[in-house]
C-alpha cells in the first residue's frame, strides 16, 4: 500500500515538470516545443490522470457529470458490450453503468461528481480486472466526450 504523501508529491513535481516545460519553451522559440508543451498542460488540464490499482482504473476528469455518464454509455455501446443498467442519482451525483460482453464478462463503470466540473470514475472489468480493456474503455469514453481526438482510426 502506497502512502496517501507519495502520490501527492508525484502530482507536485508534475506540476513542476510542466512549468520547467513551459519556461524552456519560452527560450527556444521556433524549435515547436512551445505548442508540445502547451497541448500537454491543456490535456492535463482536463483528464488528469488515470491509475489501475487492484484491478480497477481510476480517474478523473474535468467535464459535467451529465458529460461523463453520457460517454461511459457511448463507449460501451461501442465496444459492442450489452447494456445491463444505467442508474443513480443525478442530484446526489452518483451513477453506475453496467454491461457485459459477449463472454458474459461485466463492465462496471462508477461515476462520482466531485464539483459542478469535477468527476471521477471507476472502471471495472470482471473479477480480477483487466488494464488494457480497462484503458480501452476510457479512451473510448474520451473520444466519446471529446476530451481525445481519433487520429484516422489510430488511437
């Protein structure tokens, strides 16, 4: 188990990567960092990060929590999942989607506003999780809600 400090200093020197990021770019002018360096902080800006720990991925976005529901419901419509449910409460700002696939493995997605434009979320994959489906279905729901481009069918 990781101490709640560590991923808060992680985050700091995040932060402090961009901004030493951001400052270079100022002094090599014309060699493109600037809008590397400037597209980067916009994305983190609005995804924040994603981590899998004990077979679940969770994240956090900032969107409305209308938005987020919505993309989760999207996505797994695309990935061609059968939707069991969609159900919460939107004035209590919870909500859970749950879906199966064709093996008759489930997908469960949580939602949780934090902020009138802060939400995070869980994804989980059956019993003992599965990462890469898991990042599947959040770039999914990324497109969906337009936080990611589809780069022709390249994701």
């Amino acid at each position: 188990m990781r101490c709640p400090a560590s991923s808060s200093r992680r985050t700091a020197a995040h932060r402090g990567a961009v901004a030493v990021l951001s400052l270079a770019s100022l002094t090599l002018p014309g060699c493109g960092v600037e809008m590397a360096v400037l597209g980067a902080a916009a994305s983190a800006a609005s995804t924040g990060s994603a981590v899998y720990r004990r077979g679940k991925l969770d994240a956090s976005w900032m969107a409305s929590f209308e938005r987020v529901v919505s993309s989760a419901e999207l996505a797994t419509s695309e990935l061609g999942l059968e939707l069991l449910s969609s159900v919460g409460d939107s004035v209590a700002g919870t909500w859970t989607i749950a879906a199966r696939n064709a093996a008759g493995e489930k997908f469960v997605v949580r939602v949780q506003r934090k902020a009138p434009r802060l939400v995070e979320f869980q994804i989980d994959i059956g019993w003992f999780g599965r990462e890469s489906t898991a990042r599947l279905l959040l770039k999914r729901m990324a497109l969906a809600i337009g936080l990611e481009e589809d780069r022709n069918g390249v994701l």
